[in-house]
C-alpha cells in the first residue's frame, strides 16, 4: 500500500512533515519517490516541498489531475525525472474546453 499523509485543518505542520518523510523513507528503494498534491501552495505542497534535502531524492507535482496519474502509472519502467516530465505533460494535456463555446 501507497502511504498517504491527510492534511486535515487541525493537523500541526510539524507532525505532517515528520509523517510524510518518514512515508518517503518507507517508499524509497533507492531511486527517489514523486510526491503528488492538490495546487500549488496549499499546505499539502509546502509540506512536500520541505521533504527535498532528506537524502532521498523527491520531486513533488502539485496540481494533480487523474490524466497526470495515469500517465504515472502507465509508464513505471521511466526513471524519476522522466516520470515526472510524462505526469506533468499528461497532467497539462489532458486538460479540454469540451463544450460551451458561445459568449453568454
């Protein structure tokens, strides 16, 4: 199983930092683990942000949308930094405008 650290309002940065390093020490197997999160500057992505420098190598994706997690798992043989590259591209391209094209 995938660890998972739920940032809930009343949590202190303090334990959530120490419970997502000690989620990337638990995943690691030597070649760096992705850390996804919801938009850029909420809290669960400056905690993810504080994990880099723990002698693990993490790259963090904020943004997450479901064409980016596919992209994650349809493509586990990448290494980290190409992993991250298929996951961000997938997450911008797998955005559309579907209908609605008239001016109100």
């Amino acid at each position: 199983t995938v660890p998972l650290v739920e940032v809930v309002g009343t949590a202190r940065a303090e334990g959530l930092l120490r419970q997502a390093r000690e989620a990337v020490r638990e995943l690691d197997e030597g070649d760096g683990v992705i850390v996804l999160t919801d938009m850029f500057g909420s809290t669960p992505a400056n905690i993810a942000a504080a994990l880099s420098g723990q002698g693990v190598e993490v790259a963090v994706i904020a943004g997450l949308n479901l064409p980016m997690l596919v992209r994650l798992l349809n493509y586990p043989g990448l290494g980290l930094s190409q992993l991250v590259e298929k996951a961000v591209s997938g997450g911008v391209e797998g955005i559309f405008r579907c209908c609605g094209d008239r001016e109100a």
